[in-house]
C-alpha cells in the first residue's frame, strides 16, 4: 500500500487514481474536520469538496518531506476559518491567565474532552465547541477529533508548538465553562458523566 506522501507525488505526476485514493482515506476525517469547526452539514460538506478540490490544484507545491495530512488539514481549516468570519461567529473572549506548562488538567476535574459518549452531552458539547473562537476550536478539533500529534498541528496551523499547547489549554478551560454553564453547573448531572473520548462524525 502507498503512503499518503507516494500517492501525493503520483497524483503531481498526473495518477488521477492516486488523488482519488487520497480523498478516500480522508473524506470522513475532513468531512468530520469541517462540521465540528463550522456546526453545520450542508456547510461541511462544501468545505471538505473545496478542500479536496483546493489541494489537487495545489499539489505541485506540495513539498518533498513534508506530510500530507498536515498539509490537507491546513488548507481544510483555512476554509473553516474563512466560513466562521462570513458568519461572524468569532465572538468568544479568553482573557483568562494561563497556568505554566500550559497542559495541566483543568480546573474543577471536569473534563469537557470526555463528555461526548451519549448522544444527548453530544448535542451540547457540539453546541460549546461551536461557541469557541476558531483559533481554540481548530486546535482542539485537530488534537482531539482528529489525533493530531503536537507538531503535526503546528504544521497544519502554522505556529509554534507551544502556541498549540497554550490554545489547546485555553480551549478546554472555555469548553468546560460553557459545559458547566449548560449543564447547570459543578454537580449537574453532565460534569459528571465518566466518558473516556471525544467521538467522531
């Protein structure tokens, strides 16, 4: 089986069947990209065609040694920022001051990152991702929905690793807010849901 790089540099050379093996392997991960950035399926879904359209005119400037999904990630997400902005949900302030490290479990041990097992925490924690601003929302979607790795993100993102580390932080602070705020606060029933990981579309 080609890896995601080989069939990149085969598509460049004119394998219109490695391109399609590409859009395959990550229409669902895009496609799953698109809708927790932007909250809606009609909108996802013209994304992840215009980002798939975007990389095969682009994929001559794709670079030897670099990854591919990295590299498709970013241009996905420029396209959910660029929807966020004509939508004008970008309204969310994080003023908060950040604990060292940046990783450190977050207040209250209430992890909002675990709360997505039933379909009705789903429905909420969908509703407090889409409150964040795209710049907390992109990094935790890569990280969590996505299982980016730190430095894959910051490829994808283009900022340094410890950007994404302090982002990711502050994205979990402002979701477990929202969380407990929906929820009813500390000991509602939602803050104490035990659910081991955030699940895809």
């Amino acid at each position: 089986m080609f890896s995601d790089e080989e069939l990149a540099f085969k598509a460049v050379r004119g394998d219109k069947e490695a391109f399609a093996e590409l859009v395959h392997r990550y229409q669902k991960p895009i496609f799953a990209l698109a809708y927790r950035m932007v909250g809606n399926r009609e909108d996802a879904r013209d994304i992840a065609q215009e980002a798939f359209l975007k990389s095969y005119r682009a994929l001559a400037r794709f670079k030897e040694n670099s990854r591919f999904s990295p590299w498709l990630y970013s241009i996905a997400n420029n396209l959910c920022i660029d929807a966020l902005r004509r939508k004008g949900r970008n309204n969310v302030s994080l003023d908060e001051p950040l604990p060292d490290g940046g990783e450190r479990q977050v207040a209250g041990g209430v992890d909002p990152l675990k709360q997505l097992e039933t379909q009705e925490t789903s429905l909420q924690v969908q509703k407090a991702i889409n409150a964040l601003p795209a710049k907390f929302k992109n990094v935790l979607v890569l990280r969590h929905m996505q299982e980016l790795s730190y430095e894959e993100i910051s490829q994808a993102l283009d900022i340094p690793v410890s950007s994404v580390k302090t982002h990711l932080f502050r994205a979990r602070e402002a979701l477990r807010k929202q969380i407990l705020l929906e929820g009813g606060g500390e000991h509602s029933e939602m803050s104490k849901t035990p659910v081991r990981a955030v699940s895809r579309q």
